[in-house]
C-alpha cells in the first residue's frame, strides 16, 4: 500500500478541495472550515476499501467482534468532545447529544455480541447430503449518515458493517463536518488500516461516491430525493441499496383518550429534538369530539416550551427557512397559528413550537415532510374518517395512534402502510427493534439483527457423499 491512502485512513480522507464552513445555529458564529474530499481522494479510497477487504473478511467474527466492542470504548472515551461539536454545529442541546453519543456506544457493543452469532441455515435432505448456507459480507460498504442524530445512526451501521466482515467508506453529513472527521478519528484506529475511511464532503462527495463501481452496497440514512438518486444510480453499478428516508408521521387521536395526555405525547413527536427525528410526528387528526381540549392543551405544550428559554435551534438558516415556508403557505390557506408560526429577531436558526390550527390535507405541511417544531392539526368527524386521512400518503417510516379501543389499535396497525406503527406512545421501543420503511421512506432492514443480513450475500452449499470410489 502506498503512504497516501494510508494517511487518509487514520480518521479521514481530505484534499485541497471545496471547503464546509460551519455556523453554530444557535449564535450565528463560526463553527471552522473543513476540506472536502476530492474525486481523487474518493477514489483512493474506495481502491484501498476493496484491496483490503478480502484480508478483513478473513478474520473471524470474534476477533472482528472485539475490535468493534473497542470501537465502542474509544466512543465513551471522546464522548465529551464529540458532545461539544454535535451542539455548536447542530444545535442540539448536551445532555440530548451525550445520550446519542451513549446510544451509538451500546449499539456497537450490540452489534459485538450478534456478529458472532450470525448464522446461516440448513435443509435436510438425504441421510449422505447436506445443504445450507453462509452468510458472506457484501464487500465495499458506503454509508451516507445524517445531521439530526449523527452518532448513533453511524455507529450502528458501521457496526453492523464491521462486523460482518465488510469495509467502511463513511460519509458524514455536510451540516456536521466536524462531528464526522472526529468520530473517524475516534474509530479508525481500532481496525486495520483502510477498513474504515470517514470522506468529508457535501452532495458532491456522495455523488462521486455512488458513480463508483468498486462500492458493493450503500446505507443512507436522509431525504427521499437523495436516496432515490442513489438508488437509481446503484441500478447501474448492482450494489445493493438501504434506505432510511424521509417521513410525514401521522398521529391520529380517539375519542376516548384523556385529550391532556394525548397532546403531552404530541408534542413528544412534533417538538422533539425541535422536530427535527426522522420519526417525528408530522400531522395530526383529532376526533371532534376531544379536538377543542386537545388543541388548547397543545398549544400550552408548544408554550411551555417556546418560554423556557432553552427550545433548542433548527441545524441552520436553509432549514428554517424552508420550515417557515410551509407554516406561511399553511396560514394563507386558511390555517391559524395558534402559537410560533414567526421567524424571531436575533442571530442563530431559531424557530418556535409552532402548532397550526384548522388545517386540510391539501396543504403541504400537511403533506410534505416539515422536519421542524411544527404541529399542523385537522379535525375529522370520527376515528374511521381520520384513519382513512391518516394512512394515506407517498411516505411509509412511522404512524402512531393513541385509542383506548383494541378494535381501533388493530384497524390502525392493519391500515398504516409504515415500517412501524406505535400505539399509545408516540416513541419507544425495545431493544434491537428493526423495521423496514415503505414508500418514498425507503427500503431495506435499517437497525437490529436484520441489518446483518442487509450487509451480507448467502451462498447455499449443497454436499453429497461421492458415487463410486476410485479404483486401486
């Protein structure tokens, strides 16, 4: 191997290319500058990924397995420093990236116990013939990773990468260059050289990176329209595709659930992390008949939140203003703003809980993915009718439902078209859950034991006793 690629790997691939200067959305002020990867920088790598990749195949799951578990290790190590960037170049409140930070350690360390344990399958056949199957790694992974949760949505895939025996080209998102650069230096040295590369870099690293055809599989984890330009372009290299994209998460209230508590788990959804989760609640149908408790409720929630002084920022200006967008073409269609709705005076990307009264399903918040604090509010007649408004749409992450009715719980999960539907809690789960997304949401296993085999090919083996034996 030459010294060139060798020095990309030790954290990070970046040459005399564009530059990502990043603003803290909270004051306005500068964050620092990152070089982007150039084409030639990407190439090199995705070159070293693949030279090295039978070699990292080669060794067993447990030793994999510890290199992974120590990943997880040098993760708690730089938890304090990652923690600082996640919140000057996103925003996101300390404590809020420190239990990211903590997540994306333990799904390491999950994904340490499984890969050992990952195992094929076997038919009986005749009493002289066996068959089953091996799992084998796909080779060359690119993983394409967001801004809103950018430590824990990376570790997993790159643990479950790893671990199963594939090698690592990781591109961070544009909005934290930062948090990616450090997180590569933080892992890479854990792994044999040029098993795990961090590209910093914006749209037009991942594109050079989909135009490669030494790249056997890619996981993106961000908008629709990005992932399906990758899936389209992966139809012409055949890598395989993962994708965890955009959502428009219903949440559809009964008549006979307490309206106090159903709004306390709306505004969970909606205002969380300021809107901005992939499975946030997007739009919300209530039935008349709690509707006026519910909504005054809610919009105490949004408040509540908007005075106490610590309502976290949006990533940035484009995004709040694309946010801002939607609530204004909202309320000139008819909606009220019953609290937010305005852009404040100051530095920063800040935006208030918003909840939009007397909404229909024609208005784009209503329709397109918002990804902000925005709780846009339709009332339907009856739980039937808000089921019908609820379940229909082009994206397929999440639903939720709060009933006290068993009958209207199994109509729901029966009728949402969704990777997951949530009753009576708008977030939660157990662990190693898994889910695929539907629609323009995605495709493909994201997280748990199941993303394994997303990482993996299976050879069948068919073995029979020999005829005849050779003559002496």
């Amino acid at each position: 191997m030459t010294s060139e690629p060798e020095t990309m790997i030790r954290g990070s691939a970046a040459g005399q290319e564009p530059v990502l200067t990043i603003h803290d959305p909270r004051d306005g002020s500068e964050v620092g500058a990152v070089e982007s990867a150039g084409r030639e920088q990407v190439a090199l790598a995705v070159q070293l990924a693949r030279s090295v990749q039978p070699e990292w195949a080669a060794v067993t799951p447990a030793d994999r397995a510890g290199m992974v578990r120590a990943a997880a290790g040098a993760l708690r190590k730089g938890a304090d420093r990652l923690a600082e960037l996640n919140s000057r170049e996103t925003g996101r409140p300390r404590e809020e990236a420190l239990a990211g930070i903590e997540a994306g350690a333990s799904t390491l360390e999950q994904y340490a116990e499984l890969g050992p344990l990952h195992r094929g399958h076997s038919l009986r056949g005749s009493a002289l013939a066996s068959d089953y199957t091996v799992a084998e790694p796909r080779g060359v992974a690119v993983l394409l990773t967001p801004w809103n949760d950018p430590v824990a949505v990376a570790a997993g895939l790159i643990g479950a990468a790893l671990v199963t025996g594939n090698t690592v080209l990781h591109k961070p998102s544009e909005r934290c260059p930062h948090l990616g650069q450090l997180l590569g230096e933080l892992l890479s040295p854990c792994f044999p050289v040029g098993v795990l590369t961090t590209l910093t870099g914006g749209w037009d690293v991942g594109t050079m990176l989909t135009a490669e055809e030494g790249v056997d599989v890619y996981a993106h984890v961000g908008s629709s329209a990005t992932g399906a330009r990758i899936a389209r372009a992966a139809v012409l290299t055949g890598a395989h595709v993962l994708r965890e994209n955009g959502g428009n998460d219903p949440l559809l209230i009964d008549d006979d659930v307490d309206p106090v508590w159903a709004a306390e788990q709306a505004a969970i959804g909606a205002f969380s992390n300021s809107g901005q989760i992939c499975t946030a609640v997007e739009r919300i149908y209530v039935v008349d008949a709690v509707a006026d408790e519910f909504c005054a409720a809610l919009v105490t929630e949004a408040r509540r939140r908007n005075s106490s002084g610590t309502f976290a920022p949006l990533v940035d200006r484009r995004l709040r203003d694309a946010v801002h967008q939607q609530v204004q073409a909202a309320v000139e269609s008819g909606a009220e703003a019953a609290e937010g709705g305005t852009i404040p005076e100051g530095p920063g990307a800040h935006y208030p809980a918003t909840v939009l009264l007397n909404c229909t399903d024609r208005m784009d918040v209503m329709t397109e993915e918002t990804f902000g604090p925005v709780a846009p509010i339709v009332r339907v007649g009856s739980f039937d009718e808000g089921l019908g408004l609820a379940s229909a749409g082009r994206y397929g992450l999440a639903a939720n439902v709060l009933t006290g009715s068993i009958t209207n719980a199994q109509k729901a999960v029966a009728a949402f078209k969704a990777g997951t539907v949530k009753v009576n809690a708008v977030f939660g789960g157990a662990p190693g859950g898994s889910a695929q997304p539907r629609g323009e949401s995605g495709q493909g296993f994201g997280y748990g034991p199941e993303l394994l085999d997303e990482f993996c090919t299976v050879k069948v083996v068919h073995i029979e006793a020999p005829g005849k034996p050779a003559r002496s």
